[in-house]
C-alpha cells in the first residue's frame, strides 16, 4: 500500500467518522450516550474505509497495512485531542479544577500542584480517545477488509 493510499484512507475514515458523529448525534440526555454515538461512529467509519479500500490493503500484507493506517490515524488523533483541548483550554481546566476539589481536599495545593494535576489529566483523557480510536480503527479496518476484491477482467 503506497503512502498516498494511506493518507487517502485516513482523510476519509476522520471524514466518515465526523459525518457519521453528525448524524447520530440527537438530543442526549446522558453523557455516556454521547461516548457510545461516537464509539459506534468510529467503528462504523472504520468498517467502510476497511471495505472499500479491501483491494488496496490487501496488495501488500493486509496486517502491515492496516497497522500503517492505524499508526497515522493514532498520531492524527493524539494530535486532534491536544488541538481541541488547548482551544477548550480555559473549560477544561475548570472542569478539572471541579471535579478535584469536589474529590480530595485541595486547600494547600500550590500552583505547580495545580498545573501537574491537569497535565496529568489532559494526557490521561489523551490516551484514553487514542486507545479506543486504536482499537476501533484495527477491528473495523480488519473486518471491513476481509472481503475478496472482485477479479479483474
């Protein structure tokens, strides 16, 4: 699989995947509803790209081309979540800030104890959507690609 095919497949899985999020995403009233629409999305995404791109992946050894994919799609969401944290940055950290003081008694808490404990929360919640993303993007790009490509004539 060519580097260009790589980069193809993972623009339009991130694609599917934010129209999928899209269209599945009505009115919540949990918030674990809205971790299993984009769950669900990302699995999905991740089965059509695996299907449509079964000729391509299956040119080379399907197992290194579906790790090369998930490899990129791995970085492009580590670099996605930092983006997105960084613009919600002033929410965020209050959200943290909340929920630790409503957890543990926070009252000597210096400054320095403030800024580990929401870098240690940033790349925990970081890790947390790159495992999954990881996971989802193997099983559906394995599941969708096991189709045979029609034989050429």
């Amino acid at each position: 699989m060519k580097f260009g095919d790589i980069i193809t497949a993972v623009a339009s899985g991130f694609v599917l995947f934010i129209v999928l999020d899209m269209v599945l995403n009505i009115p919540m009233t949990h918030e674990w509803e809205y971790t299993v629409v984009e769950l669900v999305s990302l699995l999905v995404a991740a089965l059509i790209v695996g299907y449509v791109f079964a000729g391509k992946i299956r040119e080379d050894s399907r197992m290194a081309s579906i790790g090369k994919i998930v490899v990129i799609v791995g970085f492009v969401t580590i670099f996605l979540a930092v983006m997105s944290y960084a613009a919600i940055s002033p929410h965020y950290t209050a959200l943290v800030d909340e929920e630790f003081r409503n957890a543990t008694s926070t009252s000597s808490w210096t400054n320095a104890d403030w800024f580990a404990n929401e870098s240690m929360a940033l790349w925990y919640n970081v890790g947390i959507n790159v495992l999954e993303v990881l996971a989802l993007s193997f099983v559906g790009l394995y599941l969708g690609s096991m189709r045979k490509p029609s034989a050429k004539t």
